[in-house]
C-alpha cells in the first residue's frame, strides 16, 4: 500500500453499505467523510462475457481461475459497481488518509484488500475494526488501527477459488447426466445430502405398534397423580426409542411386547392387586442458562420462535447491526466482553433483584466444530443494554422481536441458576412397576427472564411445574383406574431450517454465516422444497438422482469429514499455518486423496445417466422393481428394466 501524496484534506472512511455509513457518520464530525462500497467492488466473472478479452482463448477461461499459473484469479469489477468505484476515486483525491471499516472477517478483509487494489491510494491506509456501531467503539478504532490482515485475505480467496472450481467443474456434469441449470458446490452438496439421507430413512423407516398402561393412583389423603407402566415381573416394558427402524422390532427380546389383547388381559389381573410406593426420591437440582447467541443459534431459535427464514434472520439482524443496535451478527463466539458482563449485572440487580446474580459473571467457551473465536457473542450493543420496550417505536415488528429475542438470552446468561426439586414415584402394583416424574420450581433463576421457545417467560414457568404428591416408600396407594394405551413409533423427522442448521455446524461444515444462500440456493435449484406444516425441508427426485451421482461416483467430495477437514485447512491459511497454495494444488490435483481435476477426468464419461436418473422406491410382492425416473420433462414412475 503506498504512501507517497499527503494532504489537508478530510479523512475518507469506506465501510461496506450506506446503512452503516449513515449510523457511523452521526458518530463523526465534518472532517471524516464515510462512502459504502456496496459489498464487494470485484469479484471472479460471473459469465463468458465477463473474462476479459486477453484471456478469452485460454482452455481455463470458464473458470476465471488459471490453474496452470498458482491458480491466479482473474477479478473484474462488475458493471453495477463501476460508478461506485469511480466516486470513491474522486473522495479519495481530495483524502489525507484512508480508513478501511469493513467487517472484521474474511469477507470484510477481502473488501479492504480489493479497494486497495482498486483504488490504489496514494495517502495513508489505516484498517478499523470494530463490533458494534457506537461511538466509543469507533472512536477506540480509530485510535487503535492496524494493517490488513494478509492471511486473512488469502484464507477468502482460497474459499472463493475452491469453491468456484468446484462448481464450475462439477455443475456441467450435472447439467450433461441430469438435467440443465443445476448446480454443486463444497457445502451446497453436503446439505443436499443430508436431506436426502434423512428422506432415505424415514423411507425405509418400519413402524411398530406397541401398548402400556397409565394408572391413576391416590394416596390417603386423597391426592391423585398418573404414572405409566415402565415393567410386568421384572420385564422392562419398551418405549419408541427400544425398536429397530428399519425391522419394527424390539432391540432386546428380553422386552416385553405387549399387543392390544394382552394389555386389557392385565388390566384384569392387577384390578384386585395391593399397591404401594416402591421408591420415592425427590433430590434438588439446577438448570443453568444457555449461553447468549451465535449466528447459528439465533437463525435456530428465530425459525423455532417466530418461524424466520435463516434469510430473514439474518438479514434482520444485519439491519439492527448496522444502525447500532446490536453487535456484529457474523459470529461463533459465545464469550462477552468485560463491559458488556458488567452491564448486564447491573441491569439484572436493578431489575430482578440481587438473589438474581451469580456470585462471579458466567464465562462461556464456544463447543461447536471450527469455531473462530475473534468476535462476540451477538448481544445488544453499547452499556446500557437498552430494554426491548424503550425501542418499540424505533424498531419494525421483525426488528423489535429479533432485539427482543437477543436482549433476553444476553440477560439471562448471566443470570442465576434456576433450582428445582425433581420427584419420582414408582408404584408396585401386584409385580407391575409404574413410573411417575415431575419438578417443582423453587427458584425461577434465569427462567425469570428467558425460556427457551417461549414468548412469555412468567407464563411458561407455571407449565415447567410438574407437581407430584409427598409420599413415602413403602405406602399404601390406591388404583383409581388402569386405562390401556396404544403408540406406533415414529420416523426420524425431517430437516426444518433451525435443525439443517444445527446438523451442519455440529459437523463443522460450512459457516454459520454462509447457511442462509446455502438454503436459499438448495430451494432454487428445487433440491428441496418447504412444507408449510412444520416447515420442513423435502427433498425432491432431482436431490436424489444428484445424489446418487456424487455417491457413486465422487463420493469423496461430498463425505462429511473431508468437507469439514476443508474448513480446518481454510482456518490454518487464515491463522498463517499453511500455504495457500500448497492447499490449492492438492485440492484441485491430488496429493494423497483423488483430487477435482483427475477424478472428473476419469470418471465423467463412466456416468451412465439412465442408472443415476433411476430411484428405487419399493419392490411390488408380485412383480418387479419400481422405480421413479427422472425424465426430460420431469419424474415418473417406471417398473422393472
């Protein structure tokens, strides 16, 4: 970055959008001027028409990325782009220095390296960073700044590059063995998989029907309370969970399995038989709070609570970012800092009391795979933890109830821990065991101010009390009633947004920040489509012939594991612990693992289209197999060869 033309001039500070430009310019006085780039300003070419002219001819061309040369990437500045970049220019001439306030990752490190690129600024180039849009955080930025983040840069170019040649090279195939306007890409894959492995077995899935009793006892003081039968004579009797999917059958046989018939038989036998308590506990215990939001936790509990998209999540909580409301929302820390711990004691004491507050603040360590650690937690921003009521008036609905959402899980996770008591009850009843459960409250704790899936915390604390009379072991009960009680397990549920989600992140695959497109794009390349009851994501036939293509012949492209080592590698170039390139050759060509290049090279013309546009859906007992085929103007049903 040179430095050779100084000025009197204003400061120029770049920063990404003009929504963010206007809340950090109220911060600043008249000699800073703040100009959004409006995202990226370069990027590889979209389309043939994009590559500029002397590259045209080139065999690697389509990709935008020579391979022959250190996978060199061709940038472009979009057409859209091309007057912004001219006004920045002009601001930049009448400079004394430059400011870089993009965001503080890999993508907000690219945007900075490519407007030095750009821009070529002849003044001083200073980089801030900050997590939250308020005037002390820009003012300690701004005394504080640094250079741009070299690896950082390179660790999203290299995810950019992987990515489009993954892509570019994959999707053709697709398009040649399938159908046309398909597309594959590092992380899109994998989630596709997902779906339709799940799909695959709830397909397979062998319901079984299995039947207990619930009691109703009483006590001599008349209190009454339900409990089922959890064993007859010492045999357990099995819950959903104690059946194989895919027979119908019990795990153990030492189970007892009781049909319709064989449960009234029972009921008949144990209507004359004496009843007791067998066990009583009742013990103290805790519930502790959860930690304050991730990226990834706020898209699951937005789509559990208010049914948001993790588009609309996020975009929301972009919005609130940029007008200063809350801290920076691309993030898969869960600490807090010092500040913000402080304020949120304060606050606690002051509005709940001080039983409220936990002796020491609570620290919290992100557990999920491949978590970077730079940011915060999202949490509101600023000291004062401004209460969600005093900003209804400056909030849209989506907004006010995504702050509300953020302002009581920040609060509560650094609350008290709720104390409960939980009671059991087993009954004997002529050598039948029956079981009951429940929990008292007896501090509400952080429940006071958050409940998991709950819009109202008070209202949801009266349902979390599950009383059971005191007893005592050995006291006589009496049977009230015995009622018996058919069940018929269930598949494994299907993908909603929020458990997509969670599946992905647990795994390490992809960013939190990046399972918005991810959805959005597997929904417009019809891989999946909603249902509106329940919100879940269903695969459709395309997914699967897609499937089975990249199973049977990449299948290490889309495993697990290897797609989740890639975000390992990603973060070592971004920590300088590895070569970029080094990375690059032995994705594309190989080096212990078949690499891109070469498995597409040998692999291609070995794809029969009709076998991978052929699923297997069932076999008739009197004839042959029956197939769904994926034809030229869509599925249909196809049986035998």
């Amino acid at each position: 970055m040179a430095k050779k033309k100084t000025n009197n001039g204003t400061s120029l500070v770049i920063v990404e959008s003009p929504a963010k430009a206007r809340t950090i310019s109220r911060f600043l006085g008249p000699e800073y001027v703040i100009e959004a780039s409006i995202g990226h300003i370069r990027d590889l070419p979209e389309n043939a028409r994009e590559i500029p002219k002397q590259y045209k001819g080139e065999d690697w061309a389509y990709l935008g990325v020579n391979i022959h040369n250190q996978f060199e990437p061709i940038y472009v500045i979009p057409k859209d782009k091309l007057s912004q970049v001219r006004k920045l220019k002009v601001l930049l001439k009448k400079a004394k220095q430059l400011y870089l306030a993009t965001d503080e990752d890999r993508e907000g490190e690219a945007i900075s390296w490519h407007l030095c690129e750009v821009l070529q600024p002849q003044v001083p180039v200073r980089r801030l960073v900050f997590h939250e849009i308020t005037e002390e955080a820009i003012r300690e930025a701004l005394s504080n700044p640094r250079q741009i983040d070299e690896a950082l840069v390179r660790a999203q170019e290299t995810r950019r590059i992987i990515d489009r040649l993954y892509g570019y090279d994959v999707s053709p195939l697709l398009w040649r063995k399938i159908r046309p306007r398909l597309s594959a890409g590092r992380v899109q894959s994998v989630a596709v998989r997902l779906i339709v492995e799940r799909e695959r077995q709830r397909r397979s899935f062998v319901a079984a029907t299995y039947w207990d009793l619930m009691g109703i006892f009483a006590t001599r003081q008349g209190q009454c309370f339900q409990a089922e039968l959890v064993s007859v004579d010492g045999r357990p009797i099995p819950s959903g969970r104690d059946f194989d999917p895919s027979t119908g059958r019990p795990k153990d046989p030492n189970l007892l399995l009781l049909d319709e018939q064989q449960a009234r038989q029972l009921v008949e036998r144990l209507r004359q038989a004496s009843c007791r308590v067998a066990e009583a506990e009742n013990r103290p215990d805790v519930l502790r709070p959860y930690p304050p939001f991730t990226t990834s936790t706020l898209q699951q509990e937005a789509n559990r609570k208010y049914g948001f998209t993790a588009r609309q999540t996020m975009q929301v909580a972009q919005s609130l970012y940029e007008t200063g409301y809350i801290t920076y929302v691309r993030t898969d820390s869960t600490s807090l800092a010092a500040v913000a711990i402080e304020a949120a004691r304060r606050l606690i004491a002051a509005q709940f009391g001080p039983e409220y507050l936990p002796p020491q603040p609570r620290v919290y360590q992100t557990k999920v795979k491949n978590a970077q650690e730079a940011h915060e937690a999202i949490r509101p921003a600023g000291h004062d933890m401004r209460p969600p009521e005093s900003l209804r008036d400056q909030l849209t609905d989506e907004q006010f109830k995504l702050y509300d959402l953020i302002w009581k899980r920040t609060i509560a996770c650094q609350m008290a821990d709720a104390r409960i008591r939980r009671i059991a009850i087993k009954v004997d009843l002529g050598g039948a065991l029956f079981q009951a459960a429940g929990r008292v409250i007896e501090f509400p704790g952080y429940l006071r101010a958050y409940v998991e899936g709950s819009d109202d915390p008070e209202a949801e604390l009266a349902q979390h009390d599950q009383s059971l009379p005191a007893v005592e072991t050995g006291e006589p009960l009496a049977c009230q009633s015995l009622e018996p009680r058919s069940h018929t397990t269930q598949p494994p549920s299907r993908y909603s947004e929020a458990s997509l989600t969670r599946a992905l992140e647990e795994m390490g695959i992809g960013r939190p920040s990046t399972y918005a497109s991810i959805i959005d794009t597997i929904l417009a390349r019809d891989y999946v489509f909603k249902l509106k009851r329940g919100n879940v994501l269903v695969p459709t036939w395309t997914a699967f012939a897609v499937c089975q293509l990249m199973e049977w012949h990449f299948e290490h492209l889309i495993d697990y594991k290897f797609t989740a080592e890639m975000e390992d590698q990603l973060d070592a170039i971004s920590r300088g612990e590895l070569g970029h390139l080094e990375y690059l050759r032995r994705f594309y060509y190989g080096d212990g693992h078949p690499g891109l290049k070469p498995q597409l090279d040998q692999k291609a013309s070995q794809i029969d289209a009709r076998e991978v546009n052929r699923i297997r859906i069932g076999t008739p007992s009197d004839g042959p197999p029956v197939y769904v085929r994926i034809g030229r103007y869509g599925p249909y049903l196809e049986q035998g060869r």
